[in-house]
C-alpha cells in the first residue's frame, strides 16, 4: 500500500472508530438513564402501592374497631331508662298508682295523630313515627289499626275516672280507669287501638284477634309495649288491656318485651 494511501486508510479507520466510540457512549448513557428511570418508577409505583396497602389495612382495623365496639347491654339500657323514670317529660316515666303527675302537667309537642282513628287524638311527636310505622307493618301484613285514645288531659281524666265509677263502682272503676294524674295518656305517651274486628271497641277481645296478636308480637319493634299485660293485674293494678299501647323507645320497649315483665317488675318498684 502506498504511503498516501495508507494514511487515507489511517484517517478513516480514526474516524470510524470515533464514531463508533461517540455511538457506544450515547447508547451507554441512554442505557443507565433508562435504568435510572425504571428504578425510580419502580420505587414509585412501591411507594403507592404501600401506601395503598396501608389504607386498606387502615380501613380494614377501624371497621373491625368499630364492628368489635360492643352495643348496649340490657343493663345499661335498664340503667339510663332507669335514670329518667321520675323525669316528666322522659319518655321512660314510669306513671301508676303510686307514682303520679302534676294536674297542670302537658307534654310541650303534643301533636294531631294523622292516621285512621276513631276521633281525634293527639300523642307527642317523638312517639308518631313510631306509631305511624306500627300501623303500616300491620297494614303490609293485612291489618287495619285504628286509633282510639292517645292524649288525655288531668280534666279528661276526672270526668272519665268519675263515669267508671258511677258506672261499675269504685273497686270495679279502679281495675279499668286511671284516677286523675295516674294515667300514662296524660303523657301523651300511651295510645288505646283498636279495630273492626271487635266492632272499634275496647275489649279483651280485642288480644284474640289477628290485629291484637300482631300487636302483641310486634309493638317493641316501633318502640311501644302493651303496658297491661294478660295475668298482671296483681302487679300494674289494672285489669288485661290488649288496647293500650305505651311508647318507651325501641330499646326500652323490646328489652321490656324480651324479659316478659311489666314496667313495675322490670324497674324493680311498684
């Protein structure tokens, strides 16, 4: 090869070589900065999916925290409702023979009953819910209620007491009418129902038939209780009224329901 030639031949292998050497850098440089990224996605994407993972595991002790937070015992519901049975205008207040209420006393939210009745009558408000969905379980179940008496004022009471007297005496008064300022409807608590089947009367019939036994069954799910239960008069000092519902809150009413015991028995007093 001659001179000339061979250094074109020198130049050109030069030259190739430094392309190859500028081509083998950029593809290195492109390679670690490729890596570089991947890694820093990697991590990124690890770093959400702990965080994810520990929101769920987050999420997943505070529902158990709360599923594994204990509801109310009886005894504490018997304790807080124990608490109020003297307080007026506490819808767990207990009213009998012994335990009365003042002549002038009336309940604040009184309103009118805005379901099939028999006359107009009131009840306090935060016992209507309570009824309305009473009377529309019994109606899905093809029961018709009626409302008889819910509200009674002191004055009512008297002149109600005083005709069951001239009528049936007072021993015999005493056994089916409250005296004045001894009646749960002055609560506006307590409401009398009842039905076509006994002819829209108050009877003891009235347990007997379909409607009376859906109540009897039931009445604790919309927090009410039959306050005068079949073999207690010994007990609540009034004869068996099937009719005469008594409102105390869901909790109340079917913890009451559940022990088989009137409001005398389950408060432990008379």
């Amino acid at each position: 090869m001659r001179i000339k030639d061979k250094k074109r031949f020198m130049l050109a292998c030069g030259g190739l070589a430094t392309i190859l050497i500028l081509m083998i850098t950029v593809l290195t440089i492109g390679f670690w900065n490729r890596n570089d990224n991947q890694a820093k996605t990697d991590n990124n994407t690890k770093s959400q999916t702990t965080a994810v993972a520990n929101e769920s595991e987050t999420a997943v002790n505070s529902q158990a925290a709360v599923t594994e937070q204990p509801s109310e015992t009886k005894e504490e519901i018997k304790n807080a409702s124990s608490a109020d049975i003297n307080s007026t205008d506490s819808i767990t207040k207990l009213v009998n023979k012994n335990h009365s209420i003042s002549s002038n006393y009336r309940p604040a939210d009184l309103v009118t009953v805005d379901l099939p009745s028999t006359r107009d009558t009131q009840l306090r408000s935060v016992a209507i819910a309570g009824l309305t969905n009473l009377f529309e379980a019994a109606e899905a179940e093809g029961y018709e209620l009626f409302c008889c008496s819910g509200y009674r004022s002191y004055e009512t009471q008297t002149e109600l007491y005083a005709w069951n007297v001239e009528t049936y005496g007072v021993d015999g008064a005493e056994l089916v009418s409250a005296r004045p300022g001894m009646s749960e409807h002055q609560l506006g608590l307590a409401m009398d129902v009842t039905s076509a089947s006994v002819e829209f009367d108050l009877l003891e019939s009235f347990g007997s038939t379909p409607e009376g036994q859906f109540i009897k069954e039931n009445a604790h799910k919309f927090g009410f209780i039959v306050r005068y239960p079949q073999g207690k008069t010994d007990i609540t000092g009034y004869a068996y009224e099937p009719w005469h519902l008594r409102y105390l809150g869901i909790d109340v009413a079917t913890d009451i329901y559940k022990s088989g015991k009137t409001m005398e028995e389950y408060y432990g007093t008379n």
